[in-house]
C-alpha cells in the first residue's frame, strides 16, 4: 500500500507558514513607523491578507497538481485556478466554513484588533497564529480534494478509508479504519487535523 499522501501538504505548510511570518512581520514593521495610526492599519491589513491570500493560491494550486500527477490512478484534468477558487468558495464541513469568506473575516478581526488592543504587536501574532492554522488545515483539505479529484476523473468508484495507524489516531475515525464507502459519498472528516487518508478499493 501506497503511504501516507501528506508530505507535499508538509512541505506546502512549511513553505507557507514562513512567507506568513514574514509577511506579518513585515506589516507590524510598517504599522510601528506609522505609530499604529487606524487608517495605516486597515490599509496594511487590507494589503496584508491580500498577499497571504495570494501567497495560499499560488503554492495550494501547485500542491493540488503535484497531489493530482502523483495519485494513482489519476486522470487527464490537472486541477486549475478555476477549480481551486470553486473548492475555496465551497462551504468546507471540517473547518465550518467557506475559506474564501473567511479571508476577510480574519482580516478584520485582525484590523479590528490591532486598532483596539494596548498591546498592537500581540494581536499581529495573533492574527499569523489564526491565519496558520487555517492555512495548515487547507493544505490538507485541497490534498484530499486534489487525489478524490484524480481518483475520479481515473473513472474510480470506491474508496477506502485508512486511519494514521498511530497513537493520535482520534476515535471518531477508528471505526472507519478499512471501510469502504462509493466515492461520491464519503462522510466528512470529523474534526481538525485528521490525516485520514484514502485509497482506491483493489
Ligand atoms: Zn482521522
């Protein structure tokens, strides 16, 4: 059996993860010059998330389509920008909600908190904490989404469901460990984090 299919998604996290950080220092440097001035941040947010949006866009499509060739079988349509952006607008049952949406949401909670809070520099690691773990999550979700995809368009009908086979192995996935279920037709994953995985039914 094929192993665990998340490596591309690590490396996709890691990468991300440091642009991030970057990024939000970046933006804390430039509001500090400013003294933290309310319309200089909403400006820098505003920009901010636009450049961490972008930064998920770029490197997620290149994970989708390494997922996509490296899956086997797969078929002939590589995940593009169009079906990226319908999976980002897509309501997302493991995180709660449509990533696309929440793009804006984090910015402005994070707007909202850096002009509101005493301590400015706490809410930008705040806001690189929030957007990380969203950005962790969604690297998984568009690596599973990427091989359903190719499995599909293979002309694959069922799939199986593998637990991590470790200690962290939650107990809402346990008892699915082996089943097979029609791929049309998988039940969602149940909570953050999980590294459930699927194979096609030999
Ligand atoms: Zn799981």
């Amino acid at each position: 059996m094929e192993q665990n299919p998340y490596e591309l998604a690590d490396k996709a996290i890691e990468l991300l993860n440091k642009k991030a950080v970057r990024r939000f220092n970046e933006a804390q440097s430039k509001a500090a010059l400013a003294k933290f001035d309310e319309l200089t941040i909403i400006g820098l947010t505003k920009e901010l998330y636009e450049s961490l949006a972008q930064d998920n866009q770029d490197t997620m499509l290149e994970l989708a389509q390494m997922v996509y060739r490296q899956t086997k079988p797969h078929g002939s349509q590589i995940p593009v920008v169009g079906w990226l952006l319908d999976f980002f607008m897509a309501y997302n049952p493991v995180m709660k909600y449509v990533y696309q949406h929440e793009i804006d949401r984090k910015r402005q909670y994070t707007a909202e908190g850096i002009n509101s809070a005493k301590d400015k520099p706490k809410e930008f690691q705040r806001g690189l904490m929030y957007w990380s773990r969203m950005t962790d999550q969604m690297c998984i979700e568009v690596t599973d989404a990427a091989r359903l995809k190719a499995f599909e368009d293979a002309g694959v009908k069922w799939v199986v469901w593998h637990t991590e086979h470790d200690e962290k192995v939650c107990e809402e996935c346990e008892p699915r460990d082996g089943k097979v279920y029609p791929i049309d037709n998988i039940p969602s994953k149940t909570h953050w984090g999980c590294r459930c995985w699927f194979t096609i039914k030999e």
